[in-house]
C-alpha cells in the first residue's frame, strides 16, 4: 500500500529536528526508516530533509496561475 503525499509529508515533519540534530551514522538510520515507511528511496529522504521547504515554495508558484 502506498501512502499519500500528506502522510509522506507528516512523517518527513516528525522526523525533521531529530535528523538535523542526529551524528552521520544516525542520519543513515533515521534514513533507513523513513524509506521503509514510505517506500521512498533514501536519496529522496536526505534530499528532502536538506530543503523541507522545497514542496511549499512549489506549491505557491503552481497556486498564482
């Protein structure tokens, strides 16, 4: 089963401060779960932890057509 975009996203959230606070190797772990929960690849993960904001600044452009 596939989750949707806002349950990928809440988990992203609840995951965000102890990644960014979290040593190399516990980064590769925090990584490890997310793409067990999501079914998204780590690459993904770490990218989306580096610019959380990324999604909503897209969403805004795609909103003022």
């Amino acid at each position: 089963m596939r989750l949707g975009m806002s349950a990928r996203r809440e988990i992203f959230e609840a995951h965000y401060r102890r990644y960014q606070q979290a040593e190399k190797r516990d980064k590769g772990k925090i990584l490890d779960e997310i793409a067990g929960t999501t079914g998204l690849n780590r690459d993904h993960g770490e990218t989306s932890f580096r610019s959380p904001c990324a999604g909503e600044l897209r969403e805004e452009a795609d909103n003022r057509d």
